[in-house]
C-alpha cells in the first residue's frame, strides 16, 4: 500500500513538471510563432498593396499621359493601413515608356529599428499621343466603330488582316485596364503585319509588363502593337517597311502573360481602340 502511494506522487510530481515545461517553453513559442505569421501576413499585404498601386499609376499614365494624376490615382489605390506606408510612388514618361516605381515601408513587429522598406516598378509603352484624331475617338470606338471609318478614311488598305492564325481568346471588355485583343497560340506562331506600314519600335521590356513588343505606323493616326514576344523573336527592327501579311515575329510566353500568346492593340492618335472591330 504504502509503494502504491509512493509511485502516485512520484507520478503526480512528474505530470507537474511536464505542466511547468509547457508554460515556460511551449506557450512562448507558440507566441512567437504567432508573432511571426503575423508580421509575414503584414508583409503579403503591403506587397499587394504596393503592386495595386504600381499597376493603376501605369494604367493611368499608359492612357493618359498624365503622370501627375498617376500618380494620385495609384496613391488612391494603395489605399491606408495602420501597418504600412506608402513612402513613395514615382511616375515618370520618357520616350513613349511609363515607368512606375514605389517605395513601402514595412515596420518591424515589437522591435525598436527602422522599418524594412519594399521596393518594386513596372514599365509600360505610352498609349496616348500628344496628338489627338478626330477628336472623340477614345478608347470605346462607339458609335464610329462602323460605316466610312472602316472604309479607308482611316485605315489605308481597308479592314486589317489577323495578326496571327488562331483564334480570338481575352478581348478588351475581359477585365479592367486590357487595352487589346489576345489571340492564344503556340509559342513560335508566325506573326504577320495587320497592315502597310513602318516599324517605329521594337521595344524589350524583359520579363514584365508586354515583354517584347513591336508597335506599326500605318500612316493616318494608326498603329498596331504586338506584344509578349521574346527578345529574339521578332524579325523586323525599327525604320522597316513591311506590308499587310508580312512575318515581323514569332508568339511568345513573355512579360506580363499567363500562357502562350499574342497581345494585338489598334490605336488610332495614340488611343486603344478595340481590335476586333478592325479585323477581316
């Protein structure tokens, strides 16, 4: 009897130190576990944050010109938070590029130090021109989308020619801000010229915004963009003439794309206007 009671409080004192290790190591590191998924959620948000704002200024600017009211509209889109600052948003336009650069800073959660700062930028082409055409062309084409404006008035040859041999995937009504038509294809898909024109850019932006493009002058106020090549794969280089069907690339996967394919924008005096209304 007296051995049976023994091995109890033996027992009991062994359960009280097991309770004593789980308040002094347990409990504090799961605190600070807490602590930290914490300061990773502020980080996730402050980067979202942050690419929202980058996203809008380039929006903005890429259609406007305006890097002033970018500016104020990405600001706008950062939005406020007790748990970050935006310290800075930097619009710049410089040879037909919009370059949009900010700054974050991110404090450090229970730590007297100077708050981590994130950094991020984006580039775009220029959509809008100093000069205007028409007047009230704007990026909805409207009621002009039809009649005499696609019977050469405008567009010397006529409709344009599809850029690419496949079919029409996300247009410019697919989501805010899309200022063209996509057209899903393989990577290495022949790219041919929607119309007569010259060359005026060929432009690398890397891995982001419309990776490799190529922009034609067709005379009259329009131009077509091609976007999302890789760097060495368009076939043409600025000052080129090139006629309606002529290969000037090749589909790539590059930039700002979530697949395989081609970026196609119409723009007449520098602003987007729906593709689709142009094509044979």
């Amino acid at each position: 009897m007296r051995s049976t009671i023994k091995g109890l409080l033996v027992m009991l004192r062994q359960r009280e130190g097991a309770a004593t290790v789980e308040f002094v190591t347990i409990l504090p590191l799961t605190l600070i576990l807490s602590f930290v998924i914490w300061q990773f959620a502020i980080f996730g948000l402050a980067i979202m944050d942050t690419h929202s704002a980058i996203r809008d200024a380039v929006k903005v600017a890429s259609l406007t010109g305006d890097a002033e009211l970018a500016e104020k509209e990405g600001t706008s889109s950062f939005g406020k938070s007790e748990g970050y600052k935006l310290k800075k948003l930097k619009v710049k336009i410089k040879n037909g590029e919009v370059t949009a650069k900010a700054n974050t800073d991110i404090p450090i959660l229970f730590m007297d130090t100077k708050a981590y700062t994130y950094s991020s930028d984006s580039d775009a082409p220029l959509l809008n021109s100093a000069a205007s055409f028409g007047g009230d062309v704007g990026v909805g084409v409207g009621k002009r989308a039809g009649g005499a404006f696609l019977g050469g008035s405008v567009l010397p040859g006529g409709r344009l020619a599809t850029p690419i041999p496949a079919p029409p995937g996300c247009g410019m009504s697919c989501y805010s801000g899309h200022t063209g038509q996509d057209f899903p294809a393989p990577i290495g898909t022949p790219i041919k010229a929607a119309e007569d024109g010259k060359v005026v850019k060929v432009i690398n932006l890397g891995d982001r915004s419309y990776g490799t493009y190529v922009v034609i002058d067709h005379g009259n106020g329009v131009q077509t963009l091609y976007a999302h090549m890789y760097s060495d794969q368009p076939v043409v280089k600025v000052g080129d003439e090139v006629k309606k069907g002529q290969k000037i690339g090749e589909s790539g996967n590059n930039g700002n794309s979530r697949g395989p394919h081609l970026h196609f924008e119409v723009k007449i005096g520098g602003r987007p206007v729906d593709p689709v209304a142009f094509l044979k």
